[in-house]
C-alpha cells in the first residue's frame, strides 16, 4: 500500500505540543458540532424560537411581571434571558445522551485524540448556540420595549452572567447525561426545569409570594442571575430588601463557580471511566 | 493477552484469557453470544480496563501506554462507529484531523479511502442513510485512516446481508496483504475459516481450542450430509442403509445426519441408495460443521446463550 508511508500517527512532542494538539482537537470536535447544526437547520431555528415564544407568550397572553410596577417587559426580559440559559441543561443533557447511545463516542476513545476535547466540542457548541439565543432574544425584547438604561459596559456584564450561568448548566448536563443518561431521563429532566424554573423571580417577584415561597425563590440560582442582570441592564428589580436580592450580583458569580467546580471535574472524570 | 480476567459485578467476562497473535497475521476469535470476544476487543483497543492480567498490543502495555496504543490500532467494533448525521467524506476528514494528519492530508486521505471502499459516489449523503453495507465499509474505512499495525475486527459482518459480508471480507483480505496485523471476532465457523490464520475458540472468557482452522476442523470431524425424509416411518430403515458411524436421527425433522468427509462421494452414494430403496427424500444437503458442533466436539456441550446467530451461521455454512 502505497498510502502507509504518509499516513504515520506523529505523537504530541513537549508541553506546547501537546497543548497545540488540544486545541486542535477541540477544533475538531466543535467544527463537527456546528456540521450537525449545519445539517439540521430547522431543529437550530426551532430552538432559538421556542424561548422567543415564551417571552411573547409571557409577555401578552399571561401577564408576566406581576407585582412590580411599570412596563413588565422590563422586568420579564431579563428574567427570560436567564431561564433561557438555564434551560440550556436539557438541551446539553439531550445532545450528550444521543452522542453517547452511539458507536462514534467509542471511535473517539480508542483514538490518539485529547480526551476532553469531545466535552470541549460540545460546551464550545452550547456556549455559541447560547450567544446567538441570547442575541435574538434581546433582539426581540428591544422590539416589545425593553431597554437597557446603564450603558454598553454594564450591558455585557449582564450577558457575562448569564453565560456564565449557562456554562454551569451545560457541565450538569453533561454529567446528569453521563450518569443516567437514558432518553426517558432527558424527558424527566425537560418537565423538572418547569418547576424549578417558575419557582424563581423570572416571572414574578418574591414579594408578592407567600414568605416561605419567597424565601425559596431569592435562593435559586437563576434568581440571583435575574436579579443581577437586571441591576445591570438598569431594569426595575422589584426590591425585596432581602440580603439575597441586594447581593445578587455576588450570588449570579458564586453559585455558577460553585456549580462549575462540582460538576466540572465530576464530569471529566466520568467521561475518562466511560465504560470501565 | 496473558491470563486477563474481567469482571462485571458477579459475571466474570473474562477469566483468564490467553491469546497471543503473530506479527502480520489474521487471528480469529470465535465463540458465541456471552463468551468474551467484545470485551477482549474493548481491552485491547483501550477502551476498557482488565482487572488482572497483562495486555500488550504492538509491544505496548495497553494500561501504561495508552496513548501510544491508540495510534497504532484501528478499530471496528459491533455497532457502526461513525457520525450518523454527517456524510461518508465528513466522517473520515474528521478522524483524519483527529490522527493529526492535517486538514489537507485528511481530506485527501478521506477521498482515497472513499474511492477504495466503493462509496466515492456517496456526496453529502448523510450515512444514517447508507445501507448496512456500506455504513459498514464506511466504519471499515475509519478504521484506516492510518493504515494502523493492528486491526481489530468485531464482528464485521454481523447483521450483513451475503453481499454485504462479502465485501468486507474483500477488504479484510486485500488489508492482510499489506502486513497489518489483524483480530478478528466471529460467530460465524465459516468467516473465521475464510479469513483467518489461526483461531480460538473462547467460551466462559477462556480460551478452550487454539489451531489452524484445518486442525480445528479435524477435531471436529469435518463436513456432514443432512437428510429429510418424505416419510419420517422410514427413518430407521435409511438409518440402517446408509450405516457408518456417528449417524445423528432427529425424527421430529425427519432428519439423518451422517459424516461427509469426502462431500460429493458421500451425496452421491446416499442419492443412489435412497433411491435403490424407494426411500423419497425432500431434502439432501452437505454442509461444513456448525458452531454449534465445533462447541459440542470441543467443550462436550451446545454452545450457550444463543439467539437467532447460530440459524444464520448455519444458512451461511
């Protein structure tokens, strides 16, 4: 065979070598993701719709914002943005699953490759995904009469946050997909997200809940994310008064790191023992 | 593979198997459904680790150097393992840039694999909606892309049509010539006899038999004639006229078995004294042993944990 002498495997040489090698194969992992989006453009528009619907859905027909005076899509806009990006955990956890019911996950792992860089792949995929979401949906917010009020800086402090939130989803849901990854847990996971979404401030404020309900509320991540956006974006936050909504914007960092830090490495390692 | 042993909980998978394949030849693995043979495979291709035992694959310990292993081997397990939502080409240009070829060589690489294979016509078809064939021959080609020194082949052919298997065993063979190092699983007696240089019969993660196929097949006493009566009243009556030794009557089938070791002799004798007798009968066939008599000659019992594989094998054999 005349194609053996081109074909030899060279190996990673030194520490930049190897960090090049990284790179690359995360590249690699990415620029198939963004193939499969390629191939499937009805599902990508389906999915940076569906939250759009809900802003709308929220914002006309249900009546979102209660309690908090003034144009409640002031208050739902960022709300939604940080559901949004919560809700980013099942379609992370979706994507894993059906990777892994499949034999090209084996392929990977009995290649010469970088053994994170599949886990690369997707969060760089989830993470773009997110970005585009997030720049529709403040798109249409700013169709309905949302506005931002504290300049360009605090503006992508309030992306940062929300994107940050969504990083920690995705490495739950890759580890919730490694460990019980069976496609009737995605769809137990898809209807939790409901609850634990509504029991937050996205749509309404704690104040106007019963105190326990309230108390609950302020402490779920994605209300300390909320609420911190809204500060930066100069949206009314319906003040609370309570120590949790008047550091959120500590809270929005602390509980993604936190999660991150747990999840992260739990699920690196889960992935390197894949099988065993 | 020195004395390996696997366990899932309380199932051994692996219970200190031996096998040790030459430089450049093909090794079959044959044993049925539960015996081992996928988890040998896993171990060896580093995708799943042994409790005990010592594995080296190219001369590299599998355990310590894994990354050195993966570079050298390719890789088709049971189930395809390509991207099913991107095309043939997509596929191999990105296990290609994954060997670090480049993403020139990968490309060119992928079309010379493509055209090898018999799937150069397949544009940007996405392979969910390739036949098993050619999904097959498509995984077949991933498995190459670095004309790797050790091949390993997991069950290739299972779930292939006649034509399908014929191809990869095209393919397998044209491999050999250019000094690849092949193991390759099988249920299937006839697959391992075609395309291997020695075999071992594993069963309960053991290696029970390890020959050339030829000295297998002596121990297993060669091919047999099967014979259905019309009339299943006179069974006992052929019986005693085609006599010999080792005749198996099934008389629910209707069905003589008889030892065929010189093949068209035998069908010939057998037609001539069924007819002298006025004997009809339905159905006449010479056929190769089957797994499961390569079992039961080898092990003094049927081969466990079977399902509908071992009917194939035998419309293969």
């Amino acid at each position: 065979m005349s194609a053996a002498t081109t074909t030899a495997v060279p190996g990673p040489e030194g520490a930049a070598s190897r960090l090049g090698w990284a790179l690359a194969d995360s590249w690699t992992m990415t620029r198939r993701e963004l193939a499969h989006w390629a191939r499937q453009p009805v599902a990508v528009v389906v999915n940076l719709v569906f939250p759009v619907m809900l802003l709308l859905m929220f914002t006309y027909l249900v009546g979102g914002g209660r309690g908090v005076p003034g144009d409640p899509t002031e208050y739902l806009v960022p709300g939604m943005l940080a559901l949004t990006m919560a809700f980013g955990l099942e379609a992370t956890m979706l994507a894993v699953t059906q990777d892994l019911g499949k034999g090209v996950i084996d392929r990977f792992r009995s290649m010469p490759m970088v053994p994170g860089a599949v886990l690369v792949g997707r969060s760089a995929a989830d993470m773009l995904q997110s970005v585009v979401s997030l720049a529709v949906m403040t798109g249409v917010g700013y169709a309905v009469g949302w506005r931002w009020h504290n300049g360009a800086a605090a503006a992508l402090g309030a992306v940062g946050l929300l994107l940050l939130l969504r990083f920690a989803m995705l490495w739950v849901g890759i580890q919730l997909a490694m460990v019980a990854g069976r496609p009737e847990m995605v769809t137990a996971v898809q209807i939790l997200v409901w609850p634990v979404g509504f029991l937050s401030n996205v749509f309404a404020t704690p104040a106007s809940m019963p105190g326990w309900l309230g108390a609950v509320v302020e402490w779920n991540p994605m209300s300390a994310t909320a609420t911190a956006v809204r500060e930066l974006f100069g949206n009314p936050g319906g003040a609370t008064g309570s120590w949790a909504a008047e550091n959120a914007e500590l809270l929005a960092v602390l509980w993604p790191v936190a999660i991150i830090a747990a999840f992260f490495p739990l699920a690196v390692r889960k992935f390197a023992r894949l099988s065993r | 593979m020195d004395g390996v042993h696997k366990r899932y909980g309380e199932k051994r998978a692996l219970d200190g198997l031996d096998l040790v394949v030459g430089r450049g030849t093909v090794h079959g693995v044959l044993g049925p459904n539960g015996a081992g043979k996928t988890t040998a495979v896993r171990i060896v291709s580093t995708l799943l680790r042994h409790d005990a035992g010592r594995v080296t694959v190219a001369g590299l310990d599998v355990r310590e150097r894994a990354g050195e292993v993966r570079r050298r081997i390719g890789l088709l397990g049971q189930h395809a393992a390509v991207d099913e939502q991107l095309g043939g080409r997509q596929n191999l240009e990105m296990f290609g840039r994954l060997y670090h070829l480049g993403a020139r060589r990968a490309g060119s690489r992928a079309d010379e694999l493509l055209e090898r294979f018999g799937l150069e016509d397949t544009g940007r078809k996405a392979v969910k909606q390739y036949s098993g064939g050619m999904r097959r021959r498509l995984d077949l080609a991933a498995s190459l892309i670095t004309d790797p020194d050790v091949l390993f082949l997991d069950e290739p052919t299972t779930g292939l049509d006649p034509r399908g298997r014929t191809e990869v065993w095209d393919a397998v063979r044209s491999l050999v010539g250019g000094g690849t190092t092949v193991l390759l699983t099988t249920q299937y007696l006839d697959e391992a006899d075609q395309l291997a240089d020695r075999i071992s019969l594993i069963d309960h993660g053991r290696a029970v038999a390890e020959g050339t196929p030829d000295e297998l097949k002596a121990r297993v006493g060669g091919d047999r004639i099967d014979v259905v009566l019309r009339d299943a009243s006179r069974l006992a009556e052929a019986a005693a006229l085609l006599g010999g030794e080792d005749l198996t009557l099934d008389p629910d089938r209707r069905r003589i078995g008889a030892p065929a070791p010189d093949r068209m002799a035998a069908l010939t004798r057998t037609v001539r004294v069924l007819d002298e007798a006025g004997i009809e009968a339905e159905d006449i066939a010479v056929r190769r042993p089957t797994l499961d008599e390569v079992f039961l000659s080898l092990t003094g019992r049927p081969a466990e944990v079977r399902r509908t594989e071992t009917d194939k094998a035998e419309v293969a054999a």
